[in-house]
C-alpha cells in the first residue's frame, strides 16, 4: 500500500486557549517510511469496539491495530488485552504486549505513525472526536448515529470533505446482501411505482430512578459526560462497571436520542438506498410518541412518524411493524430485514417478527436478474474491509459522510417533530424548517465548555 499524503491544517487554537492538548495535522509531524499496514487507533473501548469493530478490522491483514484508548481505565485495560492477544495469536508473539494506551484521544490523534481511527464512543462523543481525527489528517470508520444534531453533523461533513478524507459510517447494513438486491430490485422497477415505505423500529421501556453514586476511580466522567450537562453519577445512566452489556446512557436523551438514531439511521440509510435519496431529505415530518413519565431514563417509547418526499414517497416508522424495511409500489412490495442478527443479545428486537430476511409480494420478483443496462448499487462484501480498502485506493466508500450524515438528519429531525406536536416542512437543502423558529431551536444544543464541537471552529 502506498501511504496516503494527508492534507494540513493548522493545529486548533481553541485548544490551545483552554488548556487542551491541540491536534497537529500528519503531514506537519511527517509519516514512517511506505509501510503495506495501515496503522490505526480504536476511540472507546466499549460493547460495540469489542464485539463489532475492533474483531472485525483486525481479521483484514491490511489493518494494525496499535493504540487504544477510553476514559474508562478498566475499559482501556480490557481493550489493550484483546488487541494483544489477537496479535499474540495471530503473529505467533505469545509476549506480544505492544498496543498503546491513551485516555484522551486527543493525545492519540498526535501520534504520526497513526494513519486512521476507529470511533465506538456513546453517540454523545462520535462528531467532535471524528472531526479532530479529520483536521489531524486521520481516516475514520464512525460509530452511527453520526450525530446528536443536524448542525455537529453538518460541521462534521465540512470538515471531513475540506480535508480529503476517508470517512466510512457505520451503517453495515449495506454490506448485507439482501439489503443491496432489495433496494436494487425496487430502483429498478420490479414493484412498480414506489409510493411507500414502512420501517419497523422499537422503542425502548423506561426505568428506574437511580440515586446518586460515587464516581468509580476508574472513570474520567467528566471526560465522559463531554459536552452534555453536569450531572451525577449513576452506573445505569453510563455503562455497567462489570461486563460489556447494553448500557444505560443508550436510554438517555443527553447522550442518544434512543432506538430513532440507534438502529434508525440503518433503517433510514437502507430506505433510501431504494428510494434513490440518499442526498435528498423529505419535505415534512410528523410524529408522535410515548415518553417515559418517571425513572433516569427518558428516551422514545412507543412511537410513529410520518415523512414526506418531494418525489411522492411517504415513509411510515413505528414499533408495530416487522423490524426491517418494506416497500411498497404500485405492483407489490418487498421486505427486507436483518433476518435473526442483533447487535447483542439486550437488544429490544423481537425475532420472531423479523427473522425473514427478505421477501416479496411475489415470489418471482426476487429471481429477477438485474441487466447489464440497469442500476446496479455499491457491492462490497464487509463494512469495515471496504473501509480499509479505500483508505489504500482513495475511492469512496459504500457508507460516506454525507450520505450518513443525511440519514442521521431523517433520524434528527424525526426525533424533534415527536418533541412538537404539528407537522413540520422541512428544507433539505438548507437543513432548516421552514417558517418554525420552535423546531429550528432543536437542530443544535448548548455544549458544555471545554467539550463540544463549536470549540472546535477555527
């Protein structure tokens, strides 16, 4: 592999200003000699680097996992051990202990033998980690949902296409191949006009109240709670202190905005690779929804939304659909879902009601062969490897920064129109709603000083 030239930047002043460490551009500190690796450092060390992301870049040969880092110091120990051993094993080393550690990825990002990033942080933490790794010249693989706001996000998408990089969403759905053949056969008229698409999403149950705890010695939580308010310690509102199960800060709108961003923006990622909009945003929303009335957590119930595309396609949410993704055209449907796969074994999947992985009105439709003349999608065989490829080709990947950011929007502002109880028009192009200054107060959030994204803003 040819080492790629990374594009500079000046280190941020704000950081400096605070106190921060300052993120230096690559091509400022200078690369190692052509090496056929790429170097890479793991941001969070958490559930989904170590059940997801971490096992399945290390399996490319192309990837060296050197450094990981987390504010959890446990986590951060348990992540270098995996790290190690995988290369223990895999390079016949059974002494091998050569993973770095951070606890600030800050500090990782000035390392210039690090050529990319992997991102696994709570959502809170997914934009401004990956906007530093862009300025500092590293290629990313980010953790969806790609933001918490429709303005981090579009900072994110500036400051990635500014600086040439190779940014890969986490939306491996499109690594499935049913969800490529289904949206293939749909955009290629297999079901007649598509007029409608109905997306089966949970929501999640609400909880306990959680008193306050002292914070473990372990933890950098103001660290952890970046950006977001100041609040107490409680393990259920973070991630548990022993074991890697579904934690808490999933179910609390400070740090995510619950199942309408979690699995939504596979969903509304997938929709759109059928509907032909992955650019495009609708023209409305309307929603409504159940929220919890007591306890810590306050995410999304039950809910449904309702948008609106300039092209005539309605799209409808909700938990009392199948999990997955069905369109519907003028001459029958299509059906498509993960089949029995959950990211873990807490997720609030019901299996029995989306095991099938796809299906159609008619059994015909999907042995139809797609022509040489006709649309044929983005193949690739895993997520993360088409990453890896492109960082060494310099081609996009199946998943870029604006077509995640675009879907992460539909997620957004769908969360936003369940907070007001009107239909809402929105304006994709201008990423506003339109005559709605309610609604528009939403696409952004106070940031808590040091942390935040506008901190970052030359």
């Amino acid at each position: 592999m040819k080492r790629r030239k990374f594009i500079g930047k000046t280190a941020l002043g704000t950081a400096a200003m605070v106190g921060l460490p300052s993120i230096v551009p690559a091509n400022v500190l200078g690369k190692n000699a052509p090496s056929n690796k790429i170097n890479i450092g793991q941001v969070g060390c958490g559930r989904i680097a170590r059940q997801h992301d971490l096992i399945d870049t290390m399996a490319f040969d192309t990837a060296n996992v050197m450094a990981v880092c987390d504010v959890d110091s446990n986590r951060k120990k348990d992540g270098k051990l995996l790290v190690d051993q995988f290369y223990q094993e895999k390079k016949g080393k059974p002494n091998y202990k050569g993973t770095k550690t951070y606890e600030d990825y800050r500090e990782m990002l000035m390392d210039k033998d690090i050529d990319a990033v992997l991102i696994s942080t709570p959502d809170h933490w997914h934009s401004q980690p990956a906007i530093e790794a862009a300025i500092a010249g590293k290629d990313i693989y980010l953790q969806k949902p790609t933001s918490l706001t429709v303005e981090e996000g579009r900072q994110l998408v500036n400051e990635v296409q500014k600086n040439n990089i190779i940014l890969q969403v986490g939306t491996q759905q499109r690594a499935m191949p049913q969800f490529r053949i289904a949206a293939e056969l749909v955009r290629n008229g297999r079901i007649g006009k598509l007029h409608t698409v109905k997306i089966g999403l949970p929501g999640d149950p609400g909880g306990p109240e959680a008193p306050e705890m002292p914070i473990p010695e372990n933890l950098n939580f103001d660290m952890w709670l970046g950006s977001t308010p100041e609040v107490p310690y409680t393990e259920i509102g973070v991630h548990p202190q022993k074991g890697y199960s579904r934690p808490g800060w999933l179910r609390h709108e400070n740090y995510g905005a619950g199942m309408i961003t979690g699995w939504g923006q596979h969903h509304y990622d997938s929709a759109a690779w059928g509907m032909n909009t992955e650019l495009v945003g609708p023209s409305s929303v309307q929603a409504v929804a159940d929220f919890p009335k007591s306890g810590l957590w306050n995410v999304h119930g039950d809910f449904m939304v309702k948008q609106e595309y300039d092209n005539g396609i309605t799209v409808l949410t909700s938990g009392g659909y199948p999990n997955g993704v069905r369109y519907e055209g003028s001459e029958g449907w299509i059906f498509v879902s993960r089949g029995a796969y959950v990211a873990s074994s807490s997720d609030p999947v019901v299996l029995e009601r989306s095991k099938n992985a796809l299906n159609a009105s008619n059994p015909k439709i999907l042995d139809s062969k797609i022509g040489p003349s006709e649309t044929h999608l983005y193949k690739i065989d895993d997520q993360h490897g088409n990453w890896l490829d492109c960082i060494e080709s310099r081609k996009a990947p199946i998943s870029p920064v604006d077509m995640g950011h675009m879907a992460c929007v539909v997620c957004l502002i769908s969360h936003i129109s369940m907070k007001i109880p009107r239909k809402l028009e929105w304006d994709s192009k201008a990423e506003k709603f339109i005559n709605d200054d309610e609604a528009n107060a939403l696409l952004a959030r106070p940031q808590r000083n040091p942390y935040g994204t506008n901190q970052l803003k030359a």
